[in-house]
C-alpha cells in the first residue's frame, strides 16, 4: 500500500467534509477538428493509462491508516453517444458533459476517471474526460492528454507508440514525503512565516463563502492585436504577457477594497523537479501572491514588482497554501486568500493523427469568490473565463466585473507608463447612475427660517399641544408665550444676531423654550451637557467666547454658572413684557454650534444654519403621521436633538420629553404615546437583546450611528410586525441624517445594515484618494454634499477646509462634506457602512481609513511621522491587533494633561476609544455617559490604569509600555504578550529581550511608526529608568516638549523643523552628570546600564556625538540620520552603543 502525497491528503480530508460537492472533480473535453477513430482512441486510453499508475490507483481505510493501492482491473469503457438528432447538438453536448461533470465519485471504489465520446455529426466528435482531484490536477490532465495524442497518432499510422515518458508515481510519493523533512520546507515555511508575519485577512471582492457547487461564467476574448500589445507592456517589465493580467487583477482588487495592497490566490503546479514535472498526478497548489498597489506607479512598475513576487512565489510553491491559511492569515469565511487566478501560458492544441484538438476545460478549480482562468487561444488571443460564486455574483454583476478588468487591460496595453490611478472603471452610463440617477433627490421646502415656520405653526394650530413633558403640556400658543418672554428677555441681555447663548440645560420644558427662545432672538445656541467634565465645558464657553449661559433650577447652581453670567429659564412667569422688534434672522445665519464628543482629539464646533435645520425638519421622511409625536430622549448637547425638537414642531405635531432615561420599561409605559423614535446602534441593540417587544407600541425606529446588527433588526421585526426599522446615517456635519433606508420585513443573513440612499435634496459620493468616482461595490471614502451641509467648524478655517471641500460633480461654488467613513455602493442604490472614521488603524490590514482627527500621539513630540492613512485591519472590533502608532526617537511620552513648553495642554489620554461603548447601554454614542464608558475600556491593563506601576503611556490613546525589561511590551500589545503576539511567561520574556536586545541608554526612544514586529534592532531594547539621556534627530514638527526623568532633573528636548539638533540637560549642563536619586533603586533595570569607559562613575549622563550633518549623513533604520555614537559627558570618553 503507497500512501498519498500532502496534496493529496488536502484533498481527501476536504472531500471528506464534503462528498457531494464537485469542485473536487476535474473535467474537460476534447474537441476534434475532424473525424476520429472510436476504436483507436479507446487503445491510446488504455495504453497510457497502463504507463500511470497513479491513475489506476483505489484508495484503504484501514482504521487510523490511510492509502493508496494500485489496481490491476481493466473493466472501464469509453461510453459513445450520439447527439446529431438533437436540435442544437453542441448545446445538448454542452448540457449533458456539464451535468455529468457535477455526479461525485464514490472514493471508495475504483476508478475515478470516466470517459465519453460525444458525436454531435459525421465529422464532429466531442471527448469528453472526468477525473477526480485526487488522481489528476489541471497540470496533470494536459500531460495524459498530451501521451493519449501520440500514442493516437502512432497507431493510426500503424506503428508502435514510442517509449513511455512518465516517471514513477512511487518515487514520486518518495520524493514529497521527503521534502516535508527536508532543509527547503524549513525555509519554505520561514519565506511564508515572514511574507505574512502581519497575518492581513483574506483580501475576497466580495466576501468568501463555501466552496460553490456550481459557478457563474463570463468568457472573454482577447484580441490578437490587444494580446501583442500587453504582452510588448510586459516585455518592457522583462514578464510574459500573463503578468499583465495579474497586474489587472490586482490593480483592480485593490480599487475595489479601498486598499493599497491586494492578496490574489495565485495556482501554481506544485511541481518544481523533473520527476515531478512528468507525473500526472495531483500536485497542484494555491499560494496568496500579495502585491502593494500605489496610486501613483506606473503599470509597468507594477508588472515589474509582480514579476518579482511571483518568482519568489514559485521558488516556495511546494509549501502548502492550506497551512498558509491556518497559520498566517487573518480568520475570514472563505477557502482560499482571495480571488483565484489561474494562468495556463500554453496552448492547449493537440495532434491526432493528421487532425488537431483543442482542450476545453468544463471545470476548473473550486471556487469561494471570483476565480480568473487565463490561456492562449490559436489565434494568438487571450480567453478569460471569470468564474464566480452564484451565492454572490449573478450573470449581470460577473459582466461588469469582466467588463472593468478589460478596461484595465486595455489601459495597460495603450499606454503602460500611465499611473495606476488614472485608469477609469467607469462607462458613461455608469457614471450617469452614480452622478444623476442615484443623487435625483430634488424635494421643495418652504422658505423661510425655524422661528418663522413656527410663528405659522402656532397660527395655524394654537390650541394644539406641542410639548408634553409627564403629566405638564403646552399647547402652540403657550409655548409660544413663553418663547416670546424669553426671546424679550434674552434681547434685553443683548442677544442679537449672531451671538452665542450656552445651554446648560437639563432635559425638559425649559429646554424646548430656551431654544426656540435663542434662535427667535437671532442668536446661535450652544449646548452643554451638565454632565460634561467642567474643564471640557469651559473649553467650549471659551471657544465660542459665550457672553450667556441659560440655567434652570437644577444648573444654576453648577460650578461654569458661578463664574458666567447666566439667566434662568424657569424665572419667566408673569405678564408678557413689550415684545421688541427682533432681527429676524436670516435662512444663511448660524442656528447652533454643536461641539462633537472629542474622543478622537479636540472638540469640533459644527456651526449649523437655520436653512440647514428647515432641510431636515421638511424631508419627505416625516411626511409619515409617524412623526407627529416624537420622544425626546438624546441629549441637546447630541445632533440627534435637533430631529425630536424641530420634525414634531415644524410639522404641528408633539415633543414628548422622556421623564427618564430610555431603557425597555420606559418605553412600554410610552407605548401609544409616542409614534417615532431615534435610537443609537448601541442602544438599539441593548433593547433588541433585552426585550426587542418594548419597540412594539412606535411605528417607526430609527436607528443609526455606528455599524448597524442584523441579529437586532431581525430581532425587532420579528418581535414587532407593526413597527418599521429605518438605518439611518449622518455625521452632526450634516445636521444630523443624510442617508436613510427602510429596512424590509424579511431582512436577511447579510454581512451588515445599510445606511440607505440620500435623503431630500442631499447627494453622496464614494470617492477614491484621488476623488475620482468608484463603481458599485468599490469601497471608498464617503462625501456627502447638497442641503443640510454644516458651514463649517468652529475658529477651525483649516481642519474646515480639509473636510469641507469643493464638490466637483456639482454647481459652481458647492461644497461635499469628507466623512472619511469607508463605504460602498450596493447594486440596489443603497450604500453599505464597511469601516467608521474612527476606527483603529493598523499598517498592515488590507483597506484604508482616515481617522476623522488624528490620533493623539500624531499631536506629540513622540511620533516618529505625522499621520498617514495606513491599511485597516479587518479584524472585528475590540478584538487585539498586533500594530499602533508607535513613538518615535525622542523624549519619554507626556503623559494626560501635561503642558507642552509653549503651554499647550497634551491632548493624549491615558485611555483608548473603542469602536463601540462597552457599559452605559442606555446613553446615545457620544454623550458623556457613553464617552465615560468609552474610556473605561482599555486593553492594556484595568479601569484604564497602566499594567503597573512601572508603565507609562506611549502617546496613543490605551497603549503603554514597561518599565522593566522582561516586561517586553511593544506598543499597541498587552503586558505578557511578545513580539509575535503570542503569550510568553515572565522568565521567558526576559530570556527573549536578553538574547535580542542591546542594552543601550536611548532605547526608550528608538521606536517606529510601523507593526509591533520589531523594524530594528532596538526597538523593544531593556529597560533603564536611571539614564536622563539627550539625542538629535531630523524632523519637520515646530513641536517641542520637556520631560521629567526618574532622576527628577528635567533634561530640555527641542526639535526645529528641519535640521537635527542636540539639546543637554536643562539642569545639569553640558558636562555635570545627572545622579539618581534613591528612589530609583528600586526601580533599577535586570541588566547593567552602560558605564563610562573610565568607570569613573554608575550614573553619568550619555549623550550623542554629534558630527555630521543631515544633508551628509545616512538614513539609519531609526528614521534619523546617522545614529551617533555615544560619550560620558563626565569623563569624555567615547563609547559607541550597540
């Protein structure tokens, strides 16, 4: 009994877990050119299947053992069917080889081939071959197909077929199990290891799935002319023409992913000896062949670069593409590591006798995506057949794919020096849809301002009531009263058009007259939430430079109104006074100015416009009688207060003020009272898994503000039948909603919830880098332009000019706002949420994701660059990646609210933000409850506090590292965690940082913007706490800062923009070494510091020799020009770290 190779022992265990499903069969057809001999083909069969015995093979189960016995019996035949009565016969031969290429094999018995001849007329025969993957991969059919033609060819003529040319399929078993002990596997398996050390995800254009039972084909033709032309492109790159079609591929997956790299599953044969390149046998592999795709190379650069990643890829082809899967990818649904491409670079025509053939593939690998088959025809074409998943793919959508690749194709070939990005997916009919028939959202409004429109609601319906607060309600006319009183009163303050008025207000009454109140009077409201910390308060009282703070019974007695001039609310009642002749204000003037939470950097004031506000109370979404009730619940300092107050006010209808927080209970006693509601993704969520039946007594949800749960849709709609669910999506940039979609009662399976369309007169881009329009299912920045866009931020003109930029599909002098939030288009209009601008990010996922501010540590001296966007790793949130931001050369991290030397405060925390909150279920995303649960959650250490007391922070929100050599925290990993994120035990650990790392006095700041894998030999160096150390490095930040050292001294750090200094110790000097106090003995380093070369002294102050100039020196691996080398100040003399 021979037992199998590794290849196909994959394919056993594979068949095994699936018995019925034919990707595991492999089969194709002979098309003759010409009439053909039955009898004569039969003897070629059987001749050469006697010359290969891995064909005749049947497969033992013996209890743990399994193997392979060949068989001597001879008992298959070539079946004969004759078609030529038939209609169509090349359709019905068509038919009936594909129905039988998908009946399984039973494994059991022997034997796993089956042939057929097929005579659709007198001159047109159709052979057609089915083996099983265990027996024969795609390699190994053309070379049995190849000895059948001239063994053919020789007994028709009357000869004796020439000797046999396969080699032994037992020294080829030999042969494999060998090479799994041998010295090439070992550094096959180090290529792969280091290739994928990052472990990205899969890189699927549309998500992997099981292994198709059947796939939807495209087949595309290459022109002659075209083919010459790609392959002249390639030739200048020093490839073959079927790079350039990689290159496409690529190139495309890329775009399409919103990613500068794409991992492409690239077939190889497996077969890299002599003997093996003569076995038909199973020997085939798949390998990710991973390509970084930059905008701005040429295509021949990117032809060049896969030329050399693809011999690279086949010089490692015998490692297993299963075990690169399981150990170094990411995990993802899916088989495989992305679309498949399969290059066959021959043509496969044969001889028989005097008439050719031409091979005809029926099936091809399997299939969990896309897979693109590529081979030369006889004319000197191209055929590309595009094979898709049907769970995904439909014959349309396989049609645009194949289309677009094509353009690609054709870009390469007219002109090859032309940048990647400038190549257009688009056709004009597509870009018509994407400009005008999805952004067709025109919807008349009424003129006129919020105070104006109300002013005709009380007309209109005076005894109506408007507001309904427990068991208090105000009907139209007395809320407008009240609104009058205090309107008059805030204009005696001197609240005129344009001015600020704070809003320390809690949810109530008072709150609905206050600003209704502010903006009558024609001033901007700017709420404060009570529960915000009080410097954040006095930061936004001071940015807005707010002359007024309105109070109630509750607030006035808070700490900001002791030191502001405020007015209470609640102090109205009596006789109206004179009303005076307000300013009215106009449609362009400022209505509010919200400030965002800040938990990705500094609060952003969004200066909202009364016209903005009228475009989203009068969207055609509220004509629903849904609407005439709303609750109240967000808090005013939330944008999503501005839909509960105006949509029910505008539109005659009633505020209903929560009296609690929102939580099932409280819902149920609204039931009947309340017809809409706006709910957060979290909150929505809590309710759904708590008691999805509380949401039974609204007629419409609306939910929105992070990535939406299908389990909770489901859950609700299942619980309600009466209630609408609608995901809704908008940053408070575009006051409040943007897009929005009513979600289907029979809601499915899918991946995410889609945010919806554009609403009334809004429109929505999905942008590529260089704003150029993407396709459907591209993924790319979402732009959001028309009504409802925000005037800008706060004193912000530049981060203003960032986000809100020109629009270039529209009129003349329009603006699109950048979310920086990564979507897609769905094919049926509607958009796809794919990543959150505050996402983490991570130099090594696969798609691109500016944050919507920077990360903390880019406004630190610590980080080496200033932010890029670097590749979004696709691993669930919450869930722990192996990469950050991590410090550059320099001083220790500032820690929270420390001062830099020109007086501004840090804005790093000591916390990170995940994507979601973790506790405060109730509180809408971005409020203080929230934003307090946010920063509850840390992964390094507990309740947001360093690991230990020997941590610090690394100038990234969350991130700290150790202070104590076994510790060998790199940043963005967890105490006890090692380089290659694996757990290690603390003697382990500090075995590892002996064997790696130098002991050098610098190592706190030799750290690099890149993964937590190490990119230098000093990047996770022993610990010293004692050393107060000095250094130079390039830089182009006007930042400076200054850091207290373990030995109290302060040593000065400054680095001007553009040339390396070296700063000493502000304290010490030049030459006064700075001495530890006591207290750090306990604290001292597992390894010796390094001494003076005297030894004069244990704690001398080292510091750069500094020599050369930037213009002059090499770049090191730090970043830096030339690491110096190091001298005691005390003695002078010079040592030079390793």
């Amino acid at each position: 009994m021979l037992p199998l190779s590794d290849a196909q022992r994959r394919v056993w265990f594979a068949h095994r877990a699936d018995p019925d499903n034919p990707a595991y069969i492999i089969a194709a057809c002979v098309d003759f050119h010409g009439t053909v001999d039955p009898a004569v083909l039969d003897r070629a069969v059987r001749h050469t299947l006697a010359e290969a015995d891995g064909l005749r093979v049947r497969f033992v189960e013996d209890g743990d053992q399994l193997g392979q016995v060949v068989d001597a019996q001879d008992t298959w035949r070539i079946a004969a069917h004759d078609l030529g009565d038939e209609p169509d016969p090349a359709t019905a031969a068509m038919t009936w080889m594909r129905e039988e290429a998908r009946r399984p094999f039973d494994v059991r018995t022997a034997p796993l081939f089956e042939f057929a001849l097929l005579t659709l007329g007198p001159d047109q025969h159709r052979w057609f071959l089915k083996f099983h993957h265990l027996l024969l991969d795609g390699y190994g059919i053309n070379l049995f197909i190849r000895r059948v033609s001239e063994v053919y060819t020789a007994l028709a003529a009357g000869a004796e077929p020439g000797a046999a040319w396969f080699g032994s399929f037992a020294d080829h078993l030999a042969a494999d199990a060998a090479f799994t002990a041998s010295d090439e596997f070992a550094a096959q398996r180090r290529f792969w290891s280091e290739r994928f050390a990052d472990q990205p995800a899969p890189t699927y254009l549309d998500g992997g799935a099981d292994i198709a039972l059947e796939v939807v084909r495209r087949t595309e033709l290459v022109s002659p002319e075209r083919t010459e032309e790609l392959a002249a492109a390639a030739r200048r790159a020093g490839a073959r023409w079927y790079t350039a079609v990689v290159a496409a591929v690529a190139a495309y997956l890329a775009t399409m992913r919103g990613a500068d790299e794409a991992v492409v599953t690239f077939a190889v044969t497996g077969r890299t000896t002599p003997l093996a390149r003569t076995i038909p046998a199973m020997a085939s592999n798949v390998l990710p062949l991973r390509v970084p795709v930059r905008r701005d190379q040429t295509w021949l650069e990117l032809v060049g670069e896969i030329r050399g990643r693809v011999r690279e890829l086949v010089r490692n082809q015998r490692y297993r593409g299963e075990d690169v899967r399981r150990d170094l990818i990411a995990p993802a649904p899916g088989r495989f590591f992305g679309p498949i491409v399969n290059i066959i670079p021959h043509d496969e025509t044969f001889r028989f006798g005097e008439r050719t053939a031409t091979l005809h593939n029926l099936s091809t690998m399997p299939v969990d995506d896309l897979s693109v088959v590529c081979y030369p025809t006889q004319g000197g074409g191209i055929r590309i057949d595009l094979d898709a998943h049907p769970d995904h793919y439909d014959a349309e959508s396989v049609a645009t794919h194949q289309r677009r690749l094509t353009r690609l194709l054709d870009a390469i070939a007219r002109d090859p020096d032309s940048p990647v990005g400038a190549a257009d997916l688009l056709d004009d009919e597509e870009r018509h849809t994407l400009l005008v028939t999805r952004n067709d959202t025109a919807h008349p409004v009424p003129d006129g301002t919020p105070p104006e429109l109300f002013a005709a609601q009380v007309a209109r319906t005076p005894d109506a009531v408007a507001v309904e607060h427990g068991d208090r309600t105000l009907t139209y006319a007395e809320l407008d009263a009240r609104v009058d009183r205090l309107a008059t009163r805030l204009a005696g303050a001197g609240v005129g058009p344009g001015t600020p008025v704070a809003l320390l207000l809690e949810r109530s009454v008072d709150l609905v007259v206050a600003i209704l109140a502010v903006t009558r009077a024609g001033g901007t409201y700017v709420p404060v939430d009570a529960r915000y910390p009080v410097a954040r308060m006095r930061g936004v009282l001071a940015d807005t430079g707010a002359p007024l703070v309105l109070v109630d019974a509750r607030t006035h007695t808070h700490e900001v109104a002791a030191t502001t001039p405020t007015l209470r609310v609640d102090a109205d009642a009596g006789p109206a006074p004179a009303i005076p002749d307000f300013a009215a204000p106009r449609p362009d003037d400022l209505a509010y100015i919200m400030f965002t939470s800040g938990s990705s950097g500094r609060p952003k004031g969004v200066q909202v416009t009364h016209r903005d506000i009228v475009e989203l109370a009068f969207d055609r979404s509220w004509e629903s009688p849904a609407h005439r009730r709303v609750l109240m619940h967000s808090p005013h300092a939330f944008d999503a207060s501005t839909y509960e107050l105006w949509v029910p006010l505008l539109w005659g209808g009633t505020v209903v003020i929560a009296t609690g927080e929102v939580d099932a209970a409280l819902l149920r006693r609204y039931t009947g009272r309340v017809g809409a509601v706006f709910l957060t993704t979290a909150l929505f969520r809590a309710l759904a898994e708590e008691d999805p039946g509380c949401l039974a007594g609204l007629r419409e949800v609306w939910t929105g503000g992070e990535a939406g749960s299908p389990r909770a849709i489901r859950r609700v709609l299942g619980a309600c039948p009466d209630t609408d669910v609608v995901s809704v999506y908008g940053p408070t940039e575009t006051t409040t909603f943007a897009t929005c979609q009513r979600l289907p009662r029979d809601f499915g399976d899918g991946p995410g919830v889609p945010i919806g369309a554009p609403m009334s007169n809004r429109r929505a881009y999905v942008l590529g880098p260089g704003l150029e329009l993407l396709p459907d299912g591209a993924v790319g920045q979402l732009h959001l332009a028309g009504a409802g866009l925000a005037r800008g931020y706060h004193d912000r003109p530049r981060l203003t000019g960032e986000r809100f930029r020109p629009d270039p599909f529209g009129a003349p002098g329009e603006r699109m706002y950048a979310t920086g939030d990564l979507v897609r288009w769905l094919p049926d209009g509607n958009l796809e949420f794919v990543a959150g601008s505050t996402t983490r990010s991570s130099c090594a996922g696969s798609a691109s994701s500016r944050p919507r501010s920077r990360p903390p540590c880019s406004a630190t001296p610590r980080c080496r660059r200033p932010w890029s966007p670097c590749a979004r790793t696709t691993r669930p949130a919450g869930s722990w990646s192996g990469t950050s931001c991590q410090p550059r050369p320099g001083p220790a991290p500032v820690t929270p609210g420390s001062r830099w030397p020109n007086g501004r405060r840090s804005t790093a925390t000591s916390t990170p933000t995940p994507a979601r909150p973790t506790s405060g279920r109730t509180s809408p995303a971005g409020t203080p409850a929230t934003t307090a649960a946010r920063s509850r959650s840390t992964r390094c250490g507990s309740g947001g506090r360093p690991p230990s007391p020997a941590c610090w922070p690394c100038g990234r929100a969350g991130y700290w590292r150790s202070a104590s050599a076994p510790g060998c925290c790199c940043p963005g990993s967890r105490p006890g965690v090692s380089l290659i994120g694996q757990r290690t035990s603390p003697r382990r650990r500090s075995r590892r940082c002996a064997r790696t790392w130098p002991t050098d006095p610098t190592w706190r700041r030799r750290w690099s913007c890149a993964t937590s894998r190490p990119t230098s030999p000093t990047a996770c160096p022993p610990a010293s706490s004692t050393w107060s150390s000095s250094t130079r490095w390039c830089s182009t930040s006007r930042t400076s800062t200054t850091w207290r050292g373990c030995c109290g001294r302060r040593p000065a750090w400054s680095r001007p923009a553009g040339r390396c200094t070296s700063a000493t110790c502000a304290t010490c000097g030049p030459s006064v070494p700075c001495a530890p106090p006591s207290s750090c003995a306990g604290r001292a380093p597992r390894r010796p510091r390094p001494r003076c070369a005297a030894r004069s002294s244990a704690a001398c102050c080292w510091r750069p020799s500094c020599s050369s100039t930037p213009s002059s020196s090499p770049r090191s691996a730090h970043g830096c020009r030339r690491w110096p080398p190091w001298r005691c100040v005390s003695s002078g003399a010079a040592r030079t770290t390793s």
